[in-house]
C-alpha cells in the first residue's frame, strides 16, 4: 500500500521537476504564470496541512477539488506560450494531481504523518522557490525600460485610476506644493525635464514662473498644453541629456521621475547643472536600488495597479542616495535637502490592492527612510569654482540603506 501511495507522487515530482527545469527555464514565464504557479502549489500545501492537523474528510475532499480545479487555470496562457511536448508533460501533470492528492489521503488514514509532514515541507520549500526565483531573482536579467507607454493615454494621464498614470498624479500632489514653496514666490526660469503631461510644470506656471516643459514623446506635450490653465507654460520636444539651451539660463531644473528613466543618468544631471546659474536649484526624484523598492515599486505596482504594462521600471535603472549625490557633486551641484517618500497607509492604499484603482484621495508622504523612493534639492555652487573636488556631503544621502538592501 505505501508504495503504491508513493509511485505517483513519485512520478509528479519528476514531471514537475521536469517542466520547471526544462520547458519553464527555455521559454520563461509571464507575470500571470509568475504569480500562478506559487500559487498553484499553496493548494497542495493547504491540502496537506488539513490532514495533518486532522480536518475532516469533507474538508479535505473539498480541498482536493478545489486544487485540481484551480492548477487548470493557466491553460489560457499554456495555449499561446507552450509548445507540444509542454502540452503532453501538463496532460500528465492534471492526470497525476488528483491520483496524488489521493494518495495522501491514503498515507493519512494509515498513519503515515511522517511522510505527509516531510511532502509538506517540500512542498512549502518548492513554493518560496517559485515566488522567489520567478519574481525576484530571474526578474533581475538586465532589461529595458518601457518609456513607450506614455505615449498613448491622452487624457488619461488627468483622468484615469485603472493605471500607475494615477499614482503618479498622486506623487505630484505630495511634490508640487513642497517644490513651489522651496522655489518661492519670486518669479524663476524654471526647466522641467521629462515633464510627462505637465503635472509638474502646470503647477509652476499656476504661481508666476516662467516654465518651460521638455519630453521626447509628443504626444505627452499635447496633453500637457492642453492642461496649461495659464497658457504660459512653454513645451519643447528634446532631448534631457542633449539640451539645446545655453549655459546658466535657467534659476531652477526639475527631474521627477525621470532618472530611473534613462539609461546615462550623470549625462542627465550634467545637462542640469550646465544649464543651471550659479545658486540655482535643481529638483529630483527617483527611486532607491533596494530589495524593497523593488517589491513594491516594481512587483507591487505590477501586482495591484491594473493596466501596468512591463518594464515599467526596471530595478538596474534604479540608483542610491549616494549614487545621485556622487553624480551631482561631479558636475558642480550640492545636495541640500533630501527626503524619502512612501504611500500614506491609509484606507485608499487598501482599497488600491483590492480594487486595483488608484483614487484621488490616494495620497505619498515624506519620510525620513530613502528605502523605498526619495525626493531631493542640490544647489548649483558657483561656476568658477564647479571644477574642484566638492567634499560636503549631505548626511542623509549617506543612510543605511544604501548599500545593506541592495539585492
């Protein structure tokens, strides 16, 4: 009886090991399998812990139909990814699932908590390899960013909440207010680079500055005009690592979300600080190279945002604190205020991971953690003197993050 409870665990083993060394590793796998298949096996795992604690037998019954039902959802999927000899190899794997779940039931009923506990771990073991490997670890092959994606919202960009548009729109309402005040009131040649629709831009226009918006999407500065309550605002497609503006005729340059954007960003804040005058200010988020803001600003945005398309972000494009305070201090800008950022946990982020909707009343903060994204000012020292060495460095760009997290 052990034994044959034993062959066709056994024989799935082997028909899993193959699929996922072989078949998945060739082809990989997209996020809906990514997410899937860990999921997949909790319906074992869930299986076999209701008979090791002594559920019922309609529990466990139950149980068992359920997984067999649910390990057939990714066929969709299978049918457009997988080729014949995958196909047949998941045949054999539904034909082999509720033989094995069965099997289990037999150990159980005889007795056998030893062997149940031990499948149990295994199986936990070959779940955290698939959350892991799948969506942390093979996610970390370089690949490029998706800067395509903007180019199609329209006006989306003002209006949407079934995309990450929204949470963008959210981080504005946190920055804008707090870059304005920072400028102050008297009027500035304002430069913002990659201004996207012109939530950033608008904004400045709204309080008296001269602003002028550069992006390399068109379409991105339809919108942005269109939005211009001011009709101020001046638009320019162009390049934010090849500006055609002199040197020092601009008092303030903003980059949001914009280095995590490029793949040279010291060209980026090159460009910056030459177009910079002498005290000028130059304005910038992006996000930390951190396992954590990988998880969330990466996996958790793609996760429970609908409609985020790939690449999004890519975690390589991702620099430290330090990293950014290296560059600005090579090309004559001085940190001088540094924030870390984060959503308030509050009910509309709750509601954002079961809905999937980003709403208005979604809302960032400033934090004093740069783990996740942060926000900071530099200040362009004098020209004459941008050729040395700069040794100043902002204490908080230097926190503990930097180098502890990083995956």
């Amino acid at each position: 009886m052990l034994a044959a409870c034993l062959v066709p665990i056994a024989l799935q083993a082997l028909a899993m090991l193959v699929d996922e060394a072989h078949f998945h590793r060739r082809r990989g796998l997209p996020r809906w399998e990514r997410i899937g298949h860990p999921l997949d096996t909790l319906t074992i795992a869930l299986c076999l812990a209701c008979l090791l604690v002594g559920g019922s037998l309609a529990v466990y019954v139950g149980l068992a139909i359920a997984s067999t039902l649910f390990v057939t959802k990714d066929e969709a999927v299978h049918a457009r990814e997988c080729g014949a000899g995958e196909h047949w190899l998941h045949a054999v794997l539904f034909a082999l699932h509720p033989i094995v779940l069965a099997a289990f039931a037999v150990l159980a009923l005889n007795g056998q908590r030893d062997i149940l506990a031990g499948q149990l771990a295994v199986t936990l073991a070959f779940m955290a390899y698939q959350a892991i490997y799948w969506n942390v670890l093979r996610d970390r092959r370089p690949r490029a960013i998706n800067n395509e994606w903007y180019a199609d919202l329209g006006e989306r960009w003002y209006r949407a909440t079934d995309t990450p548009i929204a949470l963008l729109r959210a981080e504005s309402r946190q920055r804008n207010p707090w870059i304005a005040t920072t400028i102050g009131a008297e009027p500035r040649r304002v430069l913002d680079l990659g201004c996207g629709a012109g939530f950033l831009a608008n904004h400045l226009a709204t309080k008296g500055h001269a602003v002028t918006g550069v992006d390399t999407t068109p379409e991105n500065l339809v919108v942005a005009r269109a939005h211009d309550a001011t009709g101020t605002a001046t638009y320019e497609l162009g390049d934010a690592c090849a500006l055609p503006y002199p040197d020092a005729s601009f008092d303030v340059v903003c980059a949001m979300d914009l280095i995590e954007h490029v793949p040279d960003p010291s060209r980026l804040v090159a460009e910056a600080g030459r177009v910079l005058a002498p005290g000028g200010l130059f304005f910038f988020h992006t996000f930390n190279r951190t396992w954590l803001a990988n998880l969330i600003v990466i996996k958790g945005v793609s996760w429970f945002v609908k409609n985020t398309p790939d690449d999004l972000h890519v975690i390589d494009l991702f620099r430290s604190p330090a990293e950014v305070d290296a560059m600005c201090r090579a090309h004559g800008l001085e940190i001088v205020e540094l924030h870390g950022s984060r959503p308030r946990f509050r009910w509309p982020l709750w509601r954002m991971l079961l809905t999937g909707r980003v709403g208005d009343d979604f809302a960032f903060t400033f934090t004093p953690s740069t783990a996740i994204g942060y926000t900071g000012v530099a200040r362009r020292l004098d020209l004459r003197a941008a050729d040395g060495p700069h040794e100043r460095v902002v204490p908080e760009v230097h926190e503990r993050h930097d180098d502890r997290d990083r995956p």
